[in-house]
C-alpha cells in the first residue's frame, strides 16, 4: 500500500468516526416517526441549508458532471452549472416557503403525503410514492461516482468499495433518520466547500496567458468546447437540450422528496430566508465545480492515460490522482519540471 492509500485509508477512517458520533447523537433525539422522517425541528438555517446544498449536488456533480464538460466543453458547462441552476434555485425559492407553510399546516412527513392532503388525492399521492422509488437510479449514479474515486485512491477493487459504501451509508441512516441526515449532510458541506476551492484552484496556471489564453488552448484542442452548442456531443446538441431540457431537470430536482421537504427541518418560518441564502450561496460554489472538466481536458488532451482511453465518469478521478502525483512531487522535492506550474522549495 503506497503512501496515497495509506493516507486515504486513515481520512476515511476519522471521517466515518465523525459521522457515527452525529449519528448517535442523532438517534438519540429521534423520539417519534415525525423525528425520523422530517428531524426534530431544532436545526439553524445555516445547518439545514448547507445540508440541502450537499443534497442537491451530491457526489455527481463532483465526479460525473465534470466529465461532461470535458468530452463536450462549454456547451456541456452552459446548461449544467448555468441553465440548470438558474431553474433549481428559481423553484427553490418558488415551492420552498408554500410547501413549508402548507406541510406544516397538515403536518405532512413526505411529499406524496403533502401532494395527497393538498389536492385531497390519495391516487396523486401514492403516484408521487411510486416515483419516489425512481431515485434508486440516482442512488446508482452516485454509488458509481464515489466508488471509482475511492478505489482509485484506496487503490482497491470497485466491488468491495462499492458494497462497503452501500452498508455503511444505509446503515447509520437506519438509526437516525432526519436528524442523522442533516448532521452527516452538513459535515458533507463543509468538506465539500474545501474541496471545491481545491479544486477550482488547480488548475489556475492554466490561466498564466489569461482566460483568452485558456479558451485558446481549449479551442485549439478541439474549436467545439469553446462554443455553446456541440452538434457532436449526446446531450448538448442544440439550444434545446442545452437551454430548456436542463432548466426543466433544474425544477425536477427541488421536486424530490429529500429536496423539497428540507424546509420542515426550520425551526420557524422567519428562519426561511437565511436557509436559502446559505443554500444557495454554497449551491453556486458547488456547481462551478464543473470547471474543473476544462481542467481535466487541458490534462488529458486526447482524453487518454497511458494510452487507456479514459471513461466520462473516469475523467474527473484520473484528474485527481494525476494532480496530487504532480503535488506530492512538487511538496517533496526541489520542483516541478511542468511548464507553467510554480516550483516549490523545501
């Protein structure tokens, strides 16, 4: 085991120490099934909204999102960290405060409850229950993200990660619900914030001629990334998968249950506003994470390691590994030999 894996070993190991303290606490104040489906209602906007902002872009938007925006560039960037959450935020704002007033009113725990006794609908509630179950293909989605990072790092197989991630995950919200949720979402937050900035600012050498110059080097790659639709691309073909598919997924995203009903969680109504702004704010730091998939295409040209073509979803942890390889490098010794990149001493 190298010095990488060893070190991500021991991260993992404190932050799960971390979470299975929350969680005890957690389940401690969860007295009723209300306390396990919306929490205790004792939480800080500040905490309640950092835990929706790690609820709504989640590992994706770190791992895969990314990766389409190198495979396809700008127009890939426009429509997931642009259009698409100028939609969630706008249907944030939009359903949070009557959905809040009317799901405290009739005290509804989930949201097909809340569509059943708004539209007095028991055929719209238990479809709304049916679509619920939908979500497992996100959970998919993200248990792929995460399991490629962590055994990249781990350096171990996909299987015994993936399924270790599995337990774990749904075994500590077993015990504490709501509450559980947003302690573990909210300690996500925080490390997520970090790890954007990380993020963003590894690759600021590439700006060494300015963003001209960085939208020339991406041009000259391929004149595709640089323009706002990409006619060669899956998903960001023209203005309408670009513009009005994603604003659509946008609004879709605040509709999900665990979204949607976060506004219960607020101790009172007038905490509403300072809950959206710090959900919002740390929102927008967290879809800029995106960029980061110029950076990944500058790193990898030709899409390539080692002459392995790289996956969509294996983009962004390839990045990864190969910028903390130029760090370590460059921490440890007298410098890095990369164009463009400053030399550290020891």
């Amino acid at each position: 085991m190298d010095n990488r894996a060893i070190a991500t070993t021991l991260l993992l190991t404190a932050y799960a120490a971390v979470l299975l303290f929350f969680v005890v606490r957690a389940a401690r104040r969860t007295r009723s099934l209300a306390d396990y489906a919306v929490g205790s209602q004792r939480f800080s906007p500040v905490v309640v909204g950092l835990s929706l902002a790690a609820s709504v872009t989640s590992a994706a938007t770190f791992i895969i999102n990314p990766g389409f925006v190198a495979l396809y560039g700008w127009s890939a960037f426009l429509a997931m960290s642009v259009i698409l959450p100028i939609g969630l935020i706008g249907s944030l704002i939009v359903l949070t405060r009557s959905f809040r007033q009317y799901g405290a009113n009739v005290n509804a725990l989930t949201l097909s409850q809340w569509m059943n006794k708004r539209y007095e609908s028991p055929a719209l509630g238990l479809w709304f229950a049916v679509l619920s179950l939908l979500l497992l293909t996100f959970v998919v989605l993200i248990c792929v993200g995460l399991t490629k990072v962590i055994a990249s790092a781990l350096g171990a197989g996909e299987l015994p990660v993936l399924v270790g991630l599995v337990l774990f995950v749904f075994g500590y919200m077993m015990f504490g619900g709501a509450n559980s949720l947003i302690y573990t979402n909210t300690i996500q937050a925080v490390l997520m914030l970090i790890v954007a900035f990380v993020m963003l600012g590894s690759g600021l050498a590439y700006f060494e001629g300015g963003f001209a110059g960085f939208w020339e080097k991406l041009s000259t790659i391929d004149p595709l990334l640089t323009q706002p639709v990409n006619p060669k691309s899956a998903l960001f073909r023209d203005w309408f998968e670009v513009a009005f598919c994603n604003f659509v997924v946008g609004v879709a995203i605040v509709c999900q249950p665990h979204i949607v009903t976060r506004s219960l969680m607020l101790r009172d109504a007038r905490d509403v506003s300072r809950y959206l702004l710090v959900g919002i704010l740390a929102e927008i730091v967290f879809f800029s994470v995106l960029f980061v998939g110029f950076y990944a295409r500058l790193q990898f040209p030709d899409l390539a390691v080692d002459g392995t073509a790289l996956k969509m979803d294996g983009i962004v942890p390839a990045y990864v590994v190969a910028v903390f390889r130029w760090a370590r490098g460059c921490w440890c010794c007298s410098g890095c030999s990369r164009p463009g990149f400053p030399r550290w001493k020891v």
